[in-house]
C-alpha cells in the first residue's frame, strides 16, 4: 500500500482551488498563499494553453471567472495574462508559479482536465512534477490520463476521480465510467476520489472493495475474510470530517453533496 496511516492525503485538509473567499479569488495565487499560511494542502485544476503554457483554472469555459468567451485551451497564455479573475485584480496564474508559491511548503492535489491536446499537458506537467521537491499526487476523471501516470512516472501517486451525479449533457459512455469506474485496472489508481449523491454506508464499502480488488494480488484476494472494511477517511472542502465509529450516522449527518476520498 502506498499511501500510508500518516500520509499527508489522509491528515491533512485540502483546501479545493486554494484557500478562497469573497475577496481571494478561486485557484489565484493570493488563495494558494492563504492556504499555505494556513497549513492546508492545495487542491488545482490544470489546463494547457495554444502555446504550451500549463495554467490553473477550474472550468473549461471561461465566462464565469473572467466574463470572457470561450474555452481556455483554446486561447494562448498572452490572451489569458490580459483576463482577471473574478472582478479582481488577479490573473490566471501558470503552474510553475504556482510551484514556485508553494515550494514544497504544504502538498499539491493536482487534477488534470479533459481537453484535447492533453499529451502536450501530461507530458509537460510530469517533466515539471519530476524536478519538483514537494509532496504532490495527481487525479482525473479520464482513466487514459491516469494510465499514463502509471506508465511515464509510476512513482507519482496517483487517483480516480468518480461521481454519480452530473448535472451537464454528457455522453453516456462518459458517464458510465465517471461512476462506475470500469477502466480502473488499466490505470490501478492508489485512491478513488469520489462525488456522490447518495448516502448509503454500503457504496463507500464497495468503493473501498473495488480499490483493493485491482490493487492487491489475486493470490491474496482469494478467500480473504478482510475485504470489507470502512474507508479511511472523508473529506469535504478545506475541512476534514473525521470518521465516528457509527459510519451510517456519519455518512448520513455530514456527507451529502460532499467528497469522499478512499485510500
């Protein structure tokens, strides 16, 4: 098992697009800064630009954040550098800065988004990740781009990100594995990140089943009385929500419209 009792993804609060609030923007620096002051880890959204320049910027279309138009891979670096975030004064930092900013300071979650020139984004971001001295795991909906962490740099630590609810048009093959994760076994994911809608104790076992079936030997599978055991911990955005003995109650209580993250 990779990810250890004392790993950071397990103690730590990850505060979802830096720590923000009505006057730090979403994914800005001045966000990632308050997070580090704060002690959290960092979770952010990459995309890549026409030009090769890796940015951090959570939705594919820009309009919300910036009042643009358009989708933010399909615009160059020096087109998003004269955008602002939010009606502030901040701009839509690169990933090397945001390297920079943290400097190993607290860990990096780091999910990759879906677009089309994501070889050019995968391929820069693990050259960058490898000379890299912090703690960092990365994720993704797309189990190929997971897949290709497996193989070009296996020693990231790497997760699925799931959910039963979508509330966009989507095709129904991208839905079938945002939730039911078939290609797991090609990309063997050291945890599952998973949105849910529902608050059954008995979805979160399964999930946690699910991980171990593909991550631990057949050999070792076989006949073994330990498999059904609780997830380690659950998280919601930039709290933890530590697990009571009453898993139900809990999951009940507090997890609706959250995260869970199975390790």
């Amino acid at each position: 098992m990779r990810i250890s009792d004392n790993h950071w993804l397990i103690n730590i609060p990850i505060a979802h697009r830096g720590l923000w609030n009505s006057t730090l923007p979403e994914n800005t620096l001045p966000a990632y800064k308050n997070a580090v002051e704060n002690g959290y880890a960092i979770e952010t959204d990459l995309y890549i630009t026409t030009d090769g320049v890796i940015v951090c910027f959570h939705d594919v279309a820009l309009n919300r954040l910036t009042g643009a138009n358009g989708k933010i891979y399909q615009k160059s670096y020096e087109e998003l550098n004269n955008l602002f975030v939010s009606g502030s004064n901040e701009k839509i930092p690169t990933f090397q800065q945001l390297l920079d900013c943290v400097d190993g300071k607290v860990p990096l979650l780091i999910e990759f988004k879906e677009q089309p020139n994501h070889k050019a984004l995968l391929y820069k971001a693990i050259d960058m990740l490898k000379n890299y001295k912090g703690e960092f795991a990365v994720q993704s909906f797309n189990p190929s781009y997971i897949s290709t962490f497996r193989k070009k740099a296996p020693e990231f630590i790497r997760g699925i990100l799931a959910t039963d609810y979508i509330d966009q048009p989507t095709p129904k093959i991208k839905k079938i594995i945002a939730k039911k994760m078939p290609f797991n076994f090609m990309c063997k994911p050291d945890f599952i990140s998973y949105r849910h809608t529902e608050t059954d104790k008995f979805v979160a076992e399964n999930l946690h089943r699910q991980l171990e079936a593909f991550r631990l030997p057949k050999t070792v599978l076989k006949g073994s009385k330990n498999l059904k055991r609780k997830i380690d911990r659950v998280f919601r955005d930039q709290e933890e929500l530590p697990l009571t003995d009453d898993l139900e109650q809990t999951l009940v209580d507090a997890l609706k419209d959250s995260e869970w993250l199975i390790v």
